[in-house]
C-alpha cells in the first residue's frame, strides 16, 4: 500500500516535472536575437573595423540594430556580446559586451555602441578584445571568412558588479553566474 502510494506520488511528480519542462521550453522557444541590419547573415560595410584602429579594414565601425523578444520569465536585466570564434587561431576575439539593460529594453538602435543610445537605456559596454568599452567591428585577415556569434542572456540579476574597465573573461564569468537563457545568431565576414 505504501510502495503504491509512493508510486503514485512519484509518477504524478514526474507529470508536473514534464509540464514545467514543457511550459519552459515554449518560453524558450519565444525567446530570440535578431538583427535587420546584418543582411543575409553578412556584416555590412558600414558594421566593419574603421582604418582608424590600424588594421586594414575601411568600414564605418558601426554597431548594428539589434532587436530581441520573449523574454523568459524571471529575466531582470539582459546581456549582449559580439565574438568571433574564429579569431586568434580559434580562441576567439569579443568585439562587444553590453551588460546591465534592463529587462525593460528590447533593442539598441544602429550606432548604439558610439551614439550614447547604450548609456541612455542605462546599459553598460564594457572593454572588449581591443582593449576598449564597446564596440569594434569585424576585420579578419585578408583572404578569411570569420563567424561572428551574437548572444543575447537574460539575467537573475538587475545590475552586474561590472565597470567599463571590465575585461571580456570577468564579464563572462558575471553573466554565466547569472544566466537564466541565451539565445545567439551568426553572422560572416570575409576580407
């Protein structure tokens, strides 16, 4: 009689576990990055690194539209990174991070990165792989394609203890402490 009724009490736990895994994963299905401005999964002229970093690439240096939705429930605050898996012989490079934007915001406008638009949401770019807060653009070396991940997380928390001198791994290490989910698309460069 107990071993049925513990039976019975187990399978109906495993029910509401399978109807809360269930309920999250339509959550999770809602939940998506995008971007208008990266056309057919390609950065655009004005998206890549400006001469004035010295590497060889011409481009406006312009951060692109990013647009998210679905915002899984419990998310206070939402993070944002650029990286190029490809880079530094597969080690990769972080062109971006943008943390603390509040749960509020469902997008960073064209320029965001040089415009002020980040600081306005009250978000915060911290330093990426060029040793700067925000963004630079794809430049791989002259006959490379490279694969550029965007990634957005929603985060437990409303604030980051990060500042602007944060490296790409202590912001990493912030958001992966606080991750609720993550969605990324990819995008290519070629030079």
């Amino acid at each position: 009689m107990i071993a049925r009724t513990i039976r019975s009490a187990l399978a109906a736990f495993l029910l509401l576990g399978a109807g809360l895994a269930a309920t999250s994963s339509l959550q999770a299905a809602d939940f998506r990055v995008y971007s208008h401005d990266i056309k057919d999964g390609q950065f655009q002229p004005d998206q890549v690194l400006s001469a004035a970093f010295g590497l060889g690439c011409q481009g406006g240096n312009l951060s692109p539209h990013i647009n998210w939705e679905g915002m899984p429930q419990g998310t206070q605050s939402f993070a944002l990174t650029l990286f190029d898996q490809d880079a530094n012989n597969g080690k990769g490079w972080t062109h971006w991070v943008v943390v603390n934007i509040p749960y509020r915001v469902n997008s960073l406008p064209r320029g965001a990165a040089g415009s002020g638009a980040v600081a306005a949401v009250g978000a915060l770019q911290t330093l990426n792989d060029f040793g700067q807060a925000g963004y630079g653009g794809p430049c791989p070396p002259p006959g490379q394609t490279h694969h550029y991940v965007v990634t957005l997380t929603a985060l437990s928390v409303a604030k980051l203890p990060l500042d602007k001198t944060a490296t790409p791994a202590m912001a990493a290490a912030a958001i992966a402490g606080s991750k609720i989910a993550a969605v990324s698309f990819a995008a290519t460069y070629e030079r």
